[in-house]
C-alpha cells in the first residue's frame, strides 16, 4: 500500500453536488506528499464533505491517558453537547436500561480480557467524566457499551479493487444511523518510537478500529453482518455471550490485527480464523496484485457455507474479478436494499482502467452507496 489514506466526513445527501472533484485532488495530493496528514486548508462546509481533523495517539504513553488529547480537542472544536454528549443520549435511548445493568457487572472482566485496550476505554471513561457536565452521572457501562456498540447497529459499503496497472485500492463508506458522529470522526495516526504505526479513520472515545491501515502492508474495513435481524435482542446476549467466552469484540481485534501483523498474508488467516463476539464481513487489501478479500465471518470463523471460495472471496483480476463489493448481505445471496446493485453498475461503468482514489471516491459518492445515514467515506491505497 503506498502511503495514501483520504477519509471526508459526510454531511448529507447533498454534499456529492458540492464537492468537486479539484477539491478532491489537492487533498489527495496533500495527503500523498503529508504522509498520511489530512490536508489541513480545506475549509468545512455545512452541507459538504470535508476532510476529518488528523490526531496522534501517542503507544508510548500509558493506555490511559493515550485519548486525552484527541478528546479534548474535540470537545474544544464542538462542545460536548455537538459531540459526546449526543452520543450518550442517543446511547440512553437505544440501549435498554437492563443491558448496562448487565454490562456494568461483567465490565471489569471485559475491561480485563482487552488488555491494554480495556486500560484506554478506562482513560476514555475517566476523560468524558471530566468533560461532561457535573450533572450528568456517566457511568462506565456507558463508555463499555459504547466501545461494543458496532455489534448492535451498522451499515456499510466496502469495495476493494485493482486496477489495470496493478495498483490495489480499497474504499468505504461508513454508515450509521446514530446522530452525531460526524463530529468524533477523525484521522488517527498511531505512533510509536516516533514512527508511524498505522493509521485508522476512528471515532475518539471508541478505542478500536473499523477502517484502518498498516502503510506498505494491508488494510481493513468492516461491515456489519445480520444473521438473524428479526431477534436483535437473542443476537444480543450471543454476542455478550461470545465475548464472556473469549470472543473479540470488532473494532479492537481490527486494530490488534493492524498493530500485531506486517503483511496482509500473516493477516488473512487471523481476520479468517479468530473467534469473535459477532459475525461480520471484513473487507482487507494487500500491497501487491491480487491482494485482496472479503471474508464472510461467523462468530467461530469463515462461513463457507457456500464453499471456501465464496467465504473467503478474493479479487481474481485475470478472470474478469478486478473488484469485489460488499454491503450488508452474504454476496452469493440477494441484497436486501439497492446498494450493490449501484456500487457494481458504477464499477463496471468506471472499468479497471480508470480506478484511482478519486474514481474510486465518486462511485462511494453514488446514491444509494451514498445515502441519508452515511458517516464517512475512507479511500485507502
């Protein structure tokens, strides 16, 4: 992967007639010749995409104090009540009040079982607290919930393809119905030593990862998967049940993959095999031709119910397959919504020959790829 990630944050439906496609460019080419930085003159609109603000998370200090910075910056940029003060409403209505209950006396083995992970969800806690107002009673349920909450509730359109020089490129759109993340979303450059780690397209408070990237090795997206949308409450208690039995909750165990492995061929047996609280697609590219997938997961490993092919489903370029798109439906099954069906029509309409970040960008910018709900969209290469 050369070192290029772009992510905008998406305002409405109406930002695909404001954005234009120099604007895009010359923040591509800041973020090409920056290393990863976002291209900081880019002036936010209200009704536009802009490029998300660029922090450093700091792996030399202590796990608790590494999103200090990045969370007082927000709240500085916003307020608390544009920021995670409406995430914590929207947590309190969406969340019924028995499953903090339960979180709240299973939280200290959780907290436990993440590691160093679970000592920064503790800073994050200690932080709100000292952010919000002396009238809110923030538990840290709240902020454990908070930092699980992509196995209750997303949508998403990944796409990885190569194009006719070779080259791979990864994209995705993040969708969630939840108000206010616009403004937690954020580059995230995770350093160590004073070296760039990796990199990931985060929302600060939620320490793990669903879009990310190792420079020079892979990258990763997620989208969520429903195998039984019409029981969210039975699907519920078998995703605490898994993380209780040692399970991996998404966003770290992306992140730990991001961190731990170097190439995308130690990387795929990890994301193909690792048990996790939810069953999901992980969507991962690589550096070289051919280097791309989508995974299908179920909770113990790849659903290869229709055959290992499709549960682990790799770009094969010289048979036509230079792309592969996943939204929220197993591929060799119908899609439940028009997503697929438009992200393919605008792939096939592009062609290989033209796939580039900013290419790329407009199909992730087609309706209803682009839709009511979408968070962010990341380019990845």
């Amino acid at each position: 992967l050369h070192p290029f990630v772009t992510s905008f944050v998406k305002r409405s439906l109406l930002q695909c007639s404001l954005r234009t496609s120099h604007f895009f460019l010359v923040s591509s080419m800041r973020r090409i010749f920056g290393l990863l930085l976002v291209a900081a003159a880019a002036v936010p609109s209200a009704r536009g995409d802009f490029p998300a603000p660029c922090f450093q998370v700091n792996l030399d200090l202590p796990p608790a104090q590494r999103w200090n910075e990045s969370m007082h910056a927000i709240v500085d940029m916003y307020g608390w009540d544009a920021s995670f003060g409406m995430l914590t409403t929207w947590m309190g209505k969406l969340v019924p009040e028995w499953v903090f209950e339960m979180v709240d006396g299973i939280a200290e083995d959780l907290l436990q079982d993440m590691g160093e992970y679970g000592e920064e969800i503790t800073g994050v806690y200690e932080t709100m607290k000292s952010l919000a107002p002396e009238s809110l009673d923030l538990q840290l349920s709240e902020v454990v919930v908070e930092n699980i909450i992509y196995e209750l509730s997303a949508y998403c359109t990944s796409i990885v393809a190569q194009n006719t020089n070779g080259s791979i490129y990864h994209g995705r759109n993040l969708d969630y119905p939840i108000p206010g993340l616009q403004n937690v979303t954020a580059q995230v450059d995770f350093m160590s030593g004073g070296e760039l780690a990796y990199h990931g397209t985060a929302f600060i408070g939620y320490v793990g990862l669903l879009t990310g990237m190792r420079p020079g090795a892979f990258s990763i997206s997620v989208d969520e998967r429903d195998v039984n949308a019409s029981d969210p409450i039975g699907e519920l208690l078998l995703n605490l049940e898994s993380a209780l039995e040692g399970g991996k909750a998404l966003g770290i165990f992306v992140r730990s993959t991001i961190a731990e492995q170097t190439s995308y061929e130690t990387a795929l047996p990890v994301l193909a095999n690792t048990r996790l609280v939810t069953p999901v697609y992980l969507i991962v590219a690589g550096a070289q031709e051919g280097q791309g997938a989508v995974i299908t997961r179920s909770r113990n490993g790849t659903d290869n119910a229709d055959g290992p092919s499709n549960g682990v489903w790799t770009l094969d370029a010289a048979a036509g397959a230079w792309y592969r798109a996943e939204t929220n439906y197993d591929h060799w099954e119908k899609a439940g919504d028009g997503r697929r069906f438009a992200a393919e029509k605008a792939m096939n309409s592009t062609g290989a020959a033209r796939i580039e970040a900013a290419t790329l960008y407009d199909v992730l910018s087609t309706p209803p790829v682009l839709n009511g709900i979408t968070k962010y969209t990341t380019i990845m290469s």
